[in-house]
C-alpha cells in the first residue's frame, strides 16, 4: 500500500474522530511545520469530512493524508 509519502518524515494519527480529540488543534499545529518535511497521516475512526474545509483553509492540501474506517455491511 502507497501512503503517497517520499523522503518527508510521516506523522501519524489515528482516532475516533471525536471533539475531545482536537482534530482542529492538530491540523492548526502540523500547519506550522515547514511544507516539505512532513505529511500526516490521519488514520480515522468517523467521518473526516467536517474537516476538510479547514485542512484548504491551511493550506494542508497534498500534506494530509486521510484514510477512514468504513462501517462493516
């Protein structure tokens, strides 16, 4: 499996996704990193998608890398 990650350092995440988590608080912090050392790598519980406007809002696009866990049929 291709993470999408080179010679940049990874990060990682994994969680439930819940507001106890900060996920707004992780993202606002990886942001201060400097562009081409790293990617984070969120590993999630839930849904994402209440955070990807903030992820365009600062500027992560191809620095955060987001797998769900998808419910079981």
């Amino acid at each position: 499996m291709s993470w999408g990650v080179g010679p940049e350092s990874l990060l990682l995440h994994v969680s439930n996704l819940r507001p106890l988590k900060r996920i707004e608080l992780l993202l606002a912090t990886f942001a201060r990193l400097p562009a081409p050392s790293a990617k984070l790598l969120i590993l999630a519980g839930g849904d994402f998608g209440p955070f990807t406007a903030e992820v365009r809002r600062l500027g992560l696009e191809g620095r955060v890398i987001v797998r769900e866990k998808h419910p079981r049929n």
